[in-house]
C-alpha cells in the first residue's frame, strides 16, 4: 500500500495500515497487557538492533590498538568515556557492570530508533512484492514506537533496579526503606503505597516517554508522505521540503531520546545505590 495510491484508499486507511502490527493476532490490542498477542515486528527487530548492537562493540573492543585509533574505534572510545562519565558522577559505587550496561543501552536504543529512517513504504511497496507477500499485511519497523517495546525494556530496567536495591542494601534493608522512608516507621502504610507508586511510575513513565515521542516521529513521516501522494506540484514541493526537514531534525530526536534513556536509567542505578 504505497502512498501514491491514493486513489484506492484514504488518508486514515492509509496511516491506519502503517500503523498496523505483524502479529501472531488478526485482531489488534485493545488492552496495555494481552500476553496473548505477539507483535512479531516489534520482537525481530528488537533482537535484529540488539544483535546489530553486540556485533559493532565487538568488532570496535577486537580491533582496537593501544596507537593512534582509527575513526571508529575514536568513536566508540568517545561514546564509551561519556558514559562511563556520567555513571560516575551518578552512581555511587561500583560501575565495572552499570558503566557497559547503560552503553548497550544507548546504542540499542538508538539503532531502534534510527530504523525510523527508512521510507514508510519500503516494505509494503518494494519489499513485499519482491518476495510474493501482499501489500496488504501489516508491518511496523520501530521497536520503540510499540508501547510493547518500550515497556518491555522499561521492565527490563526495573528488574535491574530491584536486583541492585537487594544486592547492595540486602534483603532486610531492602524492606526497611521500603516501609519506612519517607514518613518513618509509624506511617509505615503510607510508605509502602508511595514507594510502590514511585517504583511504578519510573517503570511507565520510562517507557512511555520514549513510544510517545518516537511514535509521533513515525506519525509525522506518515503525514509527509501523504502530502507527497497529492500529485501536485505544491504537495510534491512540501512533501521533499517537510521530508528532508523532519529527518534532519529527527537525527537529533534519535539520539537525545536514546540519551535521555540511558541517563534515566543511570539514575534509577543510582537510587538503587542510595539508602535512606
């Protein structure tokens, strides 16, 4: 389904179907949690950019030289000393693990983003017709523009903050704080609710900060090429326009999103760290 075609189907159909999931699934979600559903899209290219990912930073720490760096191993070091950086000043203790987790972090989520470069018909249009499948099935390339996905990884995150809390508090300390910070041992029910709340609302938020402003990226790719399906001078004019525009900017909302989701995790490492 090419945006050329509008002839055949309108604007809402049109983004609707890009909009759509590969999933195991013909009826789409309608709750936040249906384990039932499997948005195959979204988990291949997750897997594919974390492989992508681990191969890269293998290939930089295989071939790096303790002379003059060439351009991509200078790249990685830079990348690596920035994030080690800022895991220090935000982590207090000990980072031989947290430092090289928040740096897959960020090249992760940053190659998954970046896949919002590619043409919004690649697939439905060249694609698919090469290898016999029909226009018609649904396929969305983003991992981070699925709620799923980035909820999934915001769990992820979690995991490793509770994990961290037990590690360096210990279990006994783990409930302590858990009962009686903020408030103190007699508000003890207030405590529990709020830090519940809080653990809660680091995972959501965490999450769904980064869908909502790589979907609305994905969403406006969507809006330019169907200006550029208007056939009109004005319209092809606007859509080379606002498309070389958008994607000149959208370099720079790729990598800050995924900064801003390293940082954060950085931070919750930190708390982690921290006892009240």
């Amino acid at each position: 389904m090419s945006a050329t075609e509008h002839a055949a189907v309108t604007p809402s159909e049109y983004i609707s179907h890009h909009l759509g999931h590969l999933s195991t699934s013909h009826i789409p979600q309608e709750s936040l949690w249906d384990m039932s559903i499997i948005n195959i899209d979204t988990l291949f290219w997750s897997i594919a950019c974390g492989v992508i990912g681990t191969l890269l930073m293998y290939l930089a720490a295989r071939k790096a030289t303790s002379g003059v760096p060439g351009r991509f191993q200078c790249a990685v070091e830079m990348l690596f000393e920035m994030v080690e950086n800022q895991a220090k000043s935000i982590v207090h203790g000990d980072i031989s693990f947290i430092a090289p987790m928040a740096l897959s972090v960020f090249v992760w989520v940053a190659l998954m983003n970046s896949l919002d470069f590619l043409p919004v018909d690649l697939f439905s249009q060249w694609i698919f017709p090469v290898l016999g499948i029909s226009a018609e099935t649904h396929h969305r390339v983003v991992p981070t523009a699925d709620l799923n996905g980035t909820l999934g990884i915001s769990i992820g995150v979690f995991v490793l903050m509770i994990y961290y809390s037990l590690k360096i508090k210990g279990f006994g300390g783990f409930l302590k704080e858990l009962f009686t910070a903020p408030f103190g041992p007699w508000l003890f029910p207030a405590n529990l609710a709020l830090n519940l709340v809080e653990y809660a609302a680091k995972t959501f938020s965490l999450g769904m900060r980064l869908f909502g402003n790589m979907f609305a990226g994905e969403l406006l790719f969507l809006l330019i090429a169907m200006l550029g399906a208007s056939e009109t001078v004005v319209g092809s004019v606007g859509h080379l326009v606002a498309g070389t525009g958008w994607a000149i900017f959208h370099i720079l909302v790729v990598l800050l999103q995924a900064f801003i989701f390293m940082m954060l995790t950085l931070v919750y490492m930190g708390q982690a760290h921290e006892a009240h």
